[in-house]
C-alpha cells in the first residue's frame, strides 16, 4: 500500500461532511444525471469487511452507508465490482493516477475541490432519478394523449359534418446510375387533395386512436378508405384492417403538430412507370449535355489556342493587305517617315482575339472588316449581328470545324466563357466590345447602332 493510498483513506476519517459526487448515466437513450448532495458524516473507518471483502473506507452518513476504494497501482477487482452491484451497495471508486511529479499535499488540495476521477459500482439514487423520470414520461405521454384526443374529437366532429376527407400526397424517390454519374429526384405520385365522401361512420374508439370508414361509390364500385386518427406513437395492425385504403393522422417523432401519411393506397404502378420513364430521359439527357459540353468545350479550346499559337504566321500572309485596306479607306498614307502603319491602339487594347478562331485570318485584318461593314450603314442606324456575321463569313470563309461545331452546339452544352468561341451573337458582341465601352456603339436586341463612324478612330492611331 504507498503513502498516497494511505493519506487518502486517512483524508476521509477527517471529514465531518462530504460532498456525494453525481452520476451520469444513460437511460434508454436519455442521458440522467443524480445531484452533487453534501451529507453529514456520523463515522468512518478504515479497512471495514464487507461479505468476504474489505473496502478501504466505509463512511456512516445522515442518508446512509457508502464504501470506497481508493485506486493508486491498480484497479477494483472484478469480482468484488459485482459483489457491490449485486447487493445493491452504494460503493464509488477513486481513481488516483500516481506521478512523480504531484505531491501528496496538491492531491489533498484536488480531492477537496472534487477534481479526482471517479467510478460508480452502485448508488441508490440513480434508481430513484430513474423512476422519477419513469413518472414524468407517465404524465407527459398523458399530457399529450389528452392533447390529441381533443384536436382529434374536433376534426372528426367537422369530417362527419363535411364528408370531405383530405387525401395526403405520395411521394417515391426514383434513382439511375450511368457512367459513374448518379441521379435521384424525390417526385410526386399523387398530388394532395380534398375528396368528398359519400359515406363516413365512427367505427372504433380507445385510448390509442380514432377509426372511421369512408367509402366512395362511383356506379357499382365501392371504395373503402380506414381514417385513423391516432393518439399514441405504437405501432398499427394493419390486418384488423383487410381491404381498402388506409390514412393515418399521426404525430411523427413525438412532435406536436399532426400529419397525414398514407398505410395504404390503391395501386399506383402505371404513374409511377410513367414518372420513371421521363426521369430516366431526363438523367440520359444530362448526361449527353454533360458529356456534349465537354467534347464542345476542349474543341473550342484547343482550335482557339492553335488559332493564337498561328497568330505570326497570319500578320505575315495578311499585314500587307491590311496595309492596302488602309490606303484604300484613306486612314493610312505612307511618308517618308512612315512607311508602315501602326496597329490603332483601340484594337491593341486586346492582347489576343482567340474569339475570331473560325476566321482563320489576321486578327487585326478581321476586325478592320467588322469596323468597315459597320460603318456602311448610317450612323444612329443599326445592322443585324447576323447579317454582319454572314458578311465575314464571305470575305473569310470559316474554319470547316466551325460549321460542324456550330451545328451541334446549344446554349445548355457550352459554358459561359466559351460561348464568344461559337455562337454567332456572342463573337459579335466579344469583338466590339472595346467599341461598346467607350460609347462608340451600342446594341439592342441584335442590332448594332452606330453612334460614330469607326474609321475614323482608326485613323487616329495609325500614324
């Protein structure tokens, strides 16, 4: 036995009071907890026999007996664990974890101020929290059963009047699962409604719930549907209830407010078929838009960087008949000074034209045309971005996997960004937009409106 073990057993023959510590414990899933309670102590002593066993302290209070052990080396042996729990002996367990560096007095000062670890083996009050609980779950289950009888005795007084039943909704949840791509959707099979009823009677009443039978009768057909109003959370025999439908008002997870859900209902195959065909559709249709969108979109990338990869050997086959165009729209004159003209600084505004790809020209060259056509019509006056597409595309016949591209496209299968790199409106709009900004342009709808003429901004920059 060390020192430790010895002070601690002698610690508790000191005390004229203690404080019984609390026990939390879980109780069919609710977590319990007895009170902190200081108690008065008549005696103690050390080494008491108990049965065949010896406990380290036994202490005689003014609520009762209670043993314990002091843990230092090793821990309670089993055996005599089950000797207390068997007998129903209040018995705790402390448990002091020997260190070199904690003195006998810091462990003094710990156990006054209720810090060392302890163990329950038995204490009489965890019964007593317990049933006490028992006693309170009694009187709120009959609180509530109180509760919904009322609102139950209600709605059945206005149902009987009425003879209108609500029809609660039903829902599946349909999944599909290709190429590693899953869908679910949550849809509605019968949608909720309010159903006449040509026939209501209240069939059955205990303490557990409300039964009434409505029917329907269309010609020489019959339809039975069971109206339960339940008052508990227990569980239905649906065979005390062989043929028809079935509705059940119920309180789901003990909440307070009801809800209707079906037990039963007639067949619904041929909708839920229905329904499953169109969501299949629909996921084989997301799925090709997700894959058309990704083919589209490395297409588009990959013909627009090789378009600016060619970016040199393009000025090289079109700066001399860019140079023509400009003499012959008299914005360039060569001098003997300047011999060849500058690009404008209105289209150096863009380091790159990846959006002109299907032109397969000098960028510079392809938006000179774009200002040229523009300019024909009157300024205030507009022209379709269309025909102004059609246009360029007779003076640069496009790239062929333009047109196939662009024969397969839709606005769902391309993304944001590369829709300037396809769509016709959008490549338009992309190549003046430094026009637009600057209030040189405007556009409605697909009109452009020319607010100035472009080439004389041109004309400008280039020498």
């Amino acid at each position: 036995m060390t020192q430790l073990h010895l002070a601690m057993q002698h610690y508790f023959l000191s005390l004229a009071e203690i404080v019984i510590p609390p026990e939390e414990f879980e109780y069919h899933g609710v977590v319990l907890k007895t009170p902190p309670v200081k108690v008065s102590v008549l005696s103690s002593r050390l080494e008491q026999r108990i049965g065949k066993f010896i406990s380290d302290v036994y202490i005689n209070t003014n609520i009762g007996d209670f043993y314990i052990e002091i843990c230092v080396t090793h821990k309670c042996e089993q055996e005599k664990i089950d000797f207390y729990k068997n007998s129903k002996i209040n018995s705790i367990e402390l448990t002091f974890e020997y260190s070199d560096d904690i003195d006998i007095i810091e462990w003094l000062e710990r156990i006054k101020e209720n810090k060392i670890p302890y163990e329950w083996f038995y204490y009489n009050e965890k019964e007593k929290v317990i049933s006490h609980y028992e006693q309170e779950l009694i009187k709120e289950n009959n609180e509530r059963r109180t509760k919904r009888t009322k609102s139950a005795e209600v709605a059945i007084r206005k149902l009987l009047k009425e003879k209108t039943i609500f029809l609660p909704s039903i829902k599946h949840e349909f999944t599909y699962t290709e190429s590693n791509e899953h869908f679910s959707e949550i849809v509605s099979l019968y949608n909720k409604k309010n159903r006449p009823l040509d026939k209501i009677e209240l069939i059955q009443q205990n303490l557990e719930s409300f039964v009434l039978k409505g029917e329907i009768i269309r010609n020489d057909d019959k339809y039975v549907i069971w109206i339960i109003y339940s008052l508990s959370d227990n569980k239905l025999n649906l065979s005390d209830y062989p043929q028809g439908s079935i509705i059940i008002r119920s309180y789901p997870n003990h909440q307070n407010k009801p809800e209707w859900q079906w037990l039963r209902h007639p067949s619904l195959e041929k909708e839920k078929s229905r329904l499953y065909s169109i969501f299949i559709n629909s996921c084989k249709e997301k799925i090709h838009t997700k894959s058309q969108t990704i083919f589209i979109s490395n297409q588009l990338k990959h013909l627009s960087y090789n378009y600016l990869d060619a970016n040199k050997e393009f000025y090289n086959q079109d700066y001399r008949k860019w140079c023509q165009w400009l003499i012959k729209n008299n914005i360039f004159r060569p001098t003997d000074t300047q011999k060849w003209p500058k690009i404008p600084a209105i289209l150096k505004e863009r380091i790159e034209y990846p959006f002109l790809w299907m032109f397969q020209r000098w960028s510079i060259l392809v938006m000179s045309t774009i200002i040229e056509i523009v300019d024909q019509v009157s300024t205030g006056k507009g022209i379709s971005m269309y025909y102004l597409f059609d246009r360029l595309l007779k003076t640069f016949p496009p790239h062929e996997r333009f047109i196939e591209l662009e024969g397969i496209a839709e606005y769902k299968t391309v993304q944001a960004p590369h829709r300037c790199l396809i769509f016709r409106e959008h490549i338009i709009q992309e190549a003046l937009k430094p026009f637009l900004e600057k209030n040189m342009i405007s556009i409605k709808y697909d009109l452009i409106i020319k607010n100035i003429p472009l080439k004389q901004v041109l004309k400008q920059n280039t020498v």
